[in-house]
C-alpha cells in the first residue's frame, strides 16, 4: 500500500468522525433550543406543555433535516474528489 493510499484511508475515517460529531451536536442543539424556547413560552403564557410539546417535535425535525442535508454534502465532496 502506498503512502497516498493510507493517508487517505486515514482521511476517510477522520472525515466520518467529524461528521458523527457534527450531527450528534447537532441534534442536541437544535432540541434543546427548541426546549428551551418552548419550556419558556409554557412558563410566559401559562399553558400546560403544549409548547413545549411543539417545539420539540420542530427541533427533531429541523435537526434531522440539517443532518440530512450534513450528510449529502459530504457525499457530494466525496464523489467531486473521485
């Protein structure tokens, strides 16, 4: 095996590492923003957690639409540099 070939193996798995990560913060944040947005406006408007409800069923599915979108970039960069 060539000295290119392992670097690129190498780079592969990096790549893949970073984009787990990416996409597991990801999730996280855009959920707890959506929580925390609607915990506060249950609190403001004295509803009993339909807001709260709400939002976080938006920031699951904002954050799985960022990751989809996170992943079919890599996936486009990947078949460019092939």
């Amino acid at each position: 095996m060539s000295p290119s070939e392992d670097f690129k193996k190498k780079r592969t798995f990096v790549e893949y590492l970073a984009l787990v990560s990416q996409l597991g913060l990801t999730m996280a944040g855009s959920i707890l923003l959506c929580f925390a947005v609607g915990f506060f406006l249950d609190l403001w408007l004295g509803t009993g957690g339909i807001f709260l409800v709400i939002f976080i069923l938006l920031g699951v599915v904002g954050g799985g639409v960022t990751a989809y979108r996170q992943i079919m970039d890599l996936e486009r960069k990947q078949r460019s540099d092939n």
